[in-house]
C-alpha cells in the first residue's frame, strides 16, 4: 500500500459535476509497472457515463464562462497552491502507477502546476480590439468569447502534466473540460480533482471520466455536439483517427503527436556538454517522451570520442524501481512497450548494428529494459524510421551540415529537434533550416509553461503552452454596432 501523508488523495471513482461518482463497466485495475502489484482498483466507465460529464460540463459553461477573469483566475490559484503543498504525495501516486522515478515524478507535478499558475495570470491579459470607424455611424469591436466545452484525452507518459496543460488554458479562458486519463494511469487525474475539488473550482468545470474503451469514449469527444473543441496528446495514428472523427461537428481541435527528433552533434560542439544534454533527453522517463531524442547523429571526425563518452555515462546509470534512492531508469509501461524494445533491437541487429552496450531485458522484471547504445546505423532499420519510445540510443554519422540537415528533416514528423555547435551562423541556419515546432540549440532542456510546444507536419496541431496556449479556447467575435 501507498504511505501517503493524505491518503484521500486516492480516489477510484470518476469526478463529474462536482461529485464522485461510480462507472457503468466495472472495474480496471492499476499495475505498478516495476512490480506488476495491484495499486488500486477504479472504475470502468462507457458512453453513457462519458455523455453525463458532457451535459455537466455544458450545464456549467453558462455561469463559469460570465465569471471575471479575475475571479477565475483566483479559483485556478488555489488549485495551483494546493498542488505544490501535496507535490509529495502527488509523485508517489504518479510512480507507482506509471513507473517513472520519484524524483522525476515530483518534478512533473511542480512542472505541470506551473501551467495553472501561468494560465491563472495570462487569462486576465487576453484582449479584444477596437477596430478604427469605417464610417461615422458605426463602431467596430473585437470581442473574445470563450469557445465551450472542451473534450481531452491525454496519455500514461505525463498523468499529471498533460492534464494540466489542456485544463489550465480552457479553464483560465472561461471552457469547462472532460477529461478522459489513460485506463493504466488514472490515479494522477483524481488526484488533480481531489484538489480542484478542495480549491473551490465550481461544480461540473472540471469532469474526468476513467475507461478502458477508448474507442466508444472517445466518440463521445469527439462527436458530441456539446463539445466545442477538443485535444489530445498521442500517437499520430489515434490522432488521425480522432481529428476525421471530430469532422463531423467541424470541432475546433489541438493535436500533441509523435515525433521522431534528431540529436545533432557537429565537430565543434563541447563534446562533454553534447553527451549530458543526450543522456538527458533520451533517457528521461525511461526513453518514453514524444521529445525523446530519437536519432542521434555526429560528424564523422567527432564520432568515436562521443560515442566511447556517451557509453561511459549510459553504463552509469542507475536501473531501478522508481521508489529505490537515485534511480534514473524505471521500468516500461507494459509488456508490449518491452516487445517493441526486442523487436526494434532485432531488427537493427539483423542489418547492421552493432551492439555497444545493453540491447536486452533487465534482470528487474519483465517490464525492465536495459539502458543501450547501438552504431553503425543505417536508414533502413526501423528505428531509425520509427519512435522508439524506449531507452535504446542509436547512433549515425555524418560529414556535412547540407547533409545531416536534409536526414533530420527526412521524416513525417516535427516536434523537437537537437543540435550542438560553437558556430554563430551555423545555430542560425540550422535552426532556420530544421522542420520542426521545436528546435533546441546547445541544449537538451526546453519545456516550460512560458513558450508554445507544438508540433510541425504529423506530430500535430496547435500549441500548448506559452501565450498561444490559451488562444484556441476562445473563438472570436466581430461586433458591428450602427446607428451611432
């Protein structure tokens, strides 16, 4: 069992108009994914239940979209308040149901609090227009209306955060949210309502409905007519599904999808600085983040230094239960995310890796893989086509800024991308160059509530974060006023 200093703070029932209450469905049960131990059992919701938060949601939108911006953004204060005070508790129950190591989970928790505060200050900045007078007579305004009730799905790598950065803009804008977690990691959201709950948020503003049917609960978000907009953050193949679905009532939508992100280490980069800032990104939550470095590429004259440092600190890092004291690497979701590791290992090895380090199942559990590094990676393997998801970092060389750049932009996808060099002019070509939502140069760490995040090409649409994080929950409004 969980020792957490408030234990109400699991709850197992979903969260709609102000109230817990029980699933249609059953039950799902939450696995700590490092020790395949039952955490919690919660409820198992459908349709139905998906349709009632809805109507709540759509009840709620009349008063809380009149409420001053002020007085908003005072109830998301509270909550924001209320997160850091149990930001302990909130890591704990993250760990265990998710996997990730505490220290990152409590990390999490303080970053996506971070999205409440912003959006409770930005929301009272948000400003219509007065258009000058095209005639004597008449008076042109600009009015910004929040847009309704917004629907979301969001996934198991980020429980706490990416509930955070769709609720706290739609709330702050004056929307009420349903929010459906992932079926293995629904504590976090609850937890979130728990707090929202003690904060004062009103009633039917913020709803979260827990199910293992994705599909017929995602219908609901997508197709009701009283959902105005609606976002999710996934894989690019459920976001093609879920974005023609939202076609038929011509939703406004924000996509968060994968990526494919290039780490890019010229031959005048600081070679140490380039390895912890690649460590850091690939290996954080254990290789499952979309803005995961996913293909690493370094100049040919650079290549074997990098490569023998870069192993040097892969091998040093620490595999363990997200509980145990300085663990870095904690286990994969599930056993099928483990059978992708094998699968894309294989399948590199049979054309030409070569095997550096790891490259197998950890002795911990079977949702434990071992941290690895491959070279001599060609295009035709898969992972260097496909999101790996996973903690193996494969490595390529190049010879030319031309061609390492035309190689990183080869790729449906467009989220983050990586690069080190001590060239001037070169961080601004090839940050001009680059094809991507997200471009970081010299560094590995860039999220933060202040500046959008979002994707080019079919790693999404829209932005979270930053000022143009709350601009789509608002629809815009001209106002002709004659007879003056």
């Amino acid at each position: 069992m969980l020792k957490l200093q408030d234990s109400t703070l699991v709850r197992t029932e979903n969260y709609v108009n102000g109230k817990w209450v029980s699933g249609s469905a059953g039950h799902i049960e939450v696995l700590n994914p490092a020790s395949g131990r039952l955490v919690a059992k919660t409820v198992d919701s459908n349709a139905a239940d998906t349709d009632a938060a809805v109507e709540a949601a759509a009840a709620a939108f009349k008063s809380w979209s009149t409420i001053p911006a002020k007085q908003r953004a005072a109830y998301l204060r509270k909550w924001f308040e209320l997160i850091l005070e149990n930001a302990d508790d909130l890591g704990m129950l993250m760990t265990a149901e998710q996997g990730k190591p505490l220290a990152e989970a409590i990390a999490e928790v303080n970053y996506g609090a971070g999205f409440i505060e912003f959006y409770a200050e930005e929301c009272k900045r948000v400003m219509g227009d007065i258009i000058p007078t095209v005639a004597n007579d008449r008076r042109l305004q600009v009015y910004k209306q929040a847009v309704g009730v917004v629907g979301c799905i969001t996934p198991w790598n980020f429980p706490n955060a990416m509930i955070t950065r769709k609720a706290a803009p739609a709330m702050a804008a004056g929307c009420t949210v349903v929010i459906k977690p992932d079926a293995g990691t629904p504590l976090s959201a609850l937890a979130l309502c728990e707090l929202a709950h003690r904060a004062g948020i009103p009633a039917g503003v913020l709803n979260v409905v827990v199910g293992s049917d994705s599909q017929a609960i995602g219908e609901v978000l997508t197709q009701h007519e009283k959902i105005a907009k609606f976002t999710f953050t996934g894989s690019t193949a459920v976001g093609k599904i879920l974005m023609a679905q939202c076609a038929s009532t011509v939703k406004k939508i924000s996509l968060e999808l994968g990526g494919n992100a290039p780490f890019i280490v010229f031959g005048d980069a600081d070679i140490d600085e380039a390895v912890a800032h690649c460590v850091a990104t690939k290996f954080r939550n254990c290789g499952q983040t979309c803005v995961c470095t996913n293909r690493i590429f370094v100049h040919e004259t650079i290549a074997k230094e990098f490569t023998e440092k870069l192993q040097t600190s892969i091998a040093a890092l620490k595999v363990a239960d997200g509980f145990e004291d300085g663990a870095e690497i904690g286990p994969l979701i599930n056993a099928k995310a483990t059978q992708k590791m094998d699968e894309l290992m294989a399948d590199a090895m049979a054309k030409g890796a070569q095997l550096l380090l790891g490259g197998a199942r950890h002795e911990l559990g079977e949702n434990f893989f071992q941290p690895t590094l491959l070279g001599n990676i060609n295009d035709s393997m898969r992972l260097a086509n496909e999101e790996i998801f996973g903690p193996i970092a494969a490595v390529q060389t190049f010879s030319s800024e031309e061609e390492v750049v035309t190689k990183a932009n080869a790729t449906q996808y467009g989220l983050a991308a990586y690069f080190f060099t001590r060239d001037v002019g070169r961080v601004m070509r090839v940050s001009e160059n680059l094809e991507y939502g997200i471009v970081c140069s010299n560094s590995g760490v860039f999220s933060t509530e202040v500046a959008p995040f979002g994707g080019w090409k079919q790693s999404g649409i829209g932005s979270e974060g930053g000022k143009e994080g709350i601009t789509d929950f608002y629809e815009t409004k001209f106002h002709s006023l004659g007879g003056i």
